[in-house]
C-alpha cells in the first residue's frame, strides 16, 4: 500500500507527484466546428501526447488518464469501432517514443471487453516500457471505480472464504492493495476538462483527499498551459488529509 507520510511530503510542493485527469470534451469540441466526433477523438489524442510531455516536464512522475468508461461501451457501434482503431493507432505509433523517453505505460480496466488485437497491442507496449521509472503513465480503459471495488471487495471474499484472511483483518490497507493501482500512489490533483464538475465513476476510493481543478478548457485544446494552470491552481491549496490547519 501507499505511504501517506511520503505522498504528503512530495506531493503536497511545488509540483504534484501524481495528476490524474478525466479527459473530457472531445465530442463538444468537434459539434463547435461542424466536424464529426471521430475527429475530435483525433485531436484529443494529440492533446494525449503534447500533456504527458508537458507532465514529464514539470516533474510529475505519476500521470493517470481516464481514457474510455465501462459507460462508454453505450455508445454508438461505430464511435466504439473508431475509438478503438484510434487507441491501437496511438500505442502502435507511440510506443517506441514513449520508451525512449522513460515512460512507464499500464492500461488498467476491464480488458475482457476489449479487441483481442487491442489486448495485444496493450500487452506488448506495457512490457516494452517495463523497465521506464522517468514517467509512469496509467490509462483508464473500459474502466469503472465501482466495479473496481466489487472486484476489490470480491476477491477479499475469496480470501476469507479459502481461510487465508480473516475478515477482522481487513483494513484500509490491505483493501486497497486489491485495486488497479495497489503500487502507485494516490492522486494529488485531478483535472476534469470541458467544464463539466463530476468524478464520473473515476478513482472513487484513490481521489479521497485529492483536490480537484476544473477548466474550461476541452480536452483537445489541453496542452502546457491549461496544466500549468492547473498546477498553479493546486500550489494555492492547503492540504491537510483531515488534519487541523497550522
């Protein structure tokens, strides 16, 4: 499990040691210019890459990216088709670059909904990046926080049912060592592009003491400056994970 004494140490100065970001706002940018949605995903991939970039730049070391919802499958046949092209597009094209700048990647959701050639694809970047500790780059695929916990929740159950726990021990601790993101720390600041103020079943147990920042901005026009200002926005925050102010 995460260490909250040294999560607060790095990640409560000048940049945050972890930022997570629910990328909104591709469809609405493209309806504003007559263009279909497909093409908004399109620059929302290249605002993917101009902000791990920037990320890296700054010295975050943990960056997370809500990508595709498990509520997304809802969506049209063909916008899911499209979305799904352009993700084995992105990593194929990417990948190598990534890893010759240091990032980490990991895909985290249900991949049993996924493409066998998407897996694949998920698969080889994930173990060509491996070794990368400059960045650790975690995208949210097929996601859902609340099907995170049951998993979470289940697999405990499992665990007491077989005699390997007991149900007394469990605590906040060993709860979260059953998450996706059991060896990363918690996020420090979440950004919601395109105005909307919801967590979207995203993180629901890792943002607890998260502050949030919400922007205008939609995703395909995110890039240095709006996470700058973001960032900026979170040095303003005392952060005090239920501590009385000094």
């Amino acid at each position: 499990m995460k260490d909250m004494s040294l999560k607060a140490v790095e990640g409560s100065g000048l940049v945050p040691l972890h930022v997570a970001i629910i990328m909104d706002g591709n469809g609405r940018w493209a309806q504003a210019r007559g263009l279909p949605r497909t093409a908004g995903h399109k620059r929302g991939a290249e605002a993917v890459k101009r902000t791990i970039i920037a990320a890296s730049d700054i010295g975050v070391r943990y960056l997370t990216l809500f990508g595709f919802s498990a509520e997304n499958w809802q969506r049209s046949e063909s916008e899911i088709k499209d979305l799904m092209a352009l993700l084995r597009f992105y990593l194929f094209n990417n990948v190598k670059e990534l890893a010759q700048e240091g990032v980490r990647l990991r895909i985290i959701g249900d991949r049993s909904r996924l493409p066998p050639d998407t897996v694949k694809i998920i698969i080889d970047a994930e173990e060509l990046t491996a070794a990368n500790e400059k960045l650790f780059l975690t995208i949210a695929l097929s996601y859902g926080s609340r099907q995170e916990l049951v998993d979470a929740a289940r697999n405990l159950a499992h665990q007491v049912q077989k005699g390997a726990l007991s149900p007394d021990e469990i605590n906040e601790d060993i709860f979260g060592d059953q998450l996706y993101t059991r060896d990363i720390p918690d996020p420090d600041l979440l950004i919601r592009t395109s105005g909307e103020q919801r967590i979207s079943n995203f993180l629901l147990w890792q943002l607890a003491y998260t502050e949030l920042v919400f922007t205008e901005t939609r995703w395909p026009d995110f890039g240095a400056a709006e996470l700058d200002d973001a960032v900026d926005e979170y040095r303003q925050r005392e952060r005090r994970y239920g501590m009385i102010s000094g």
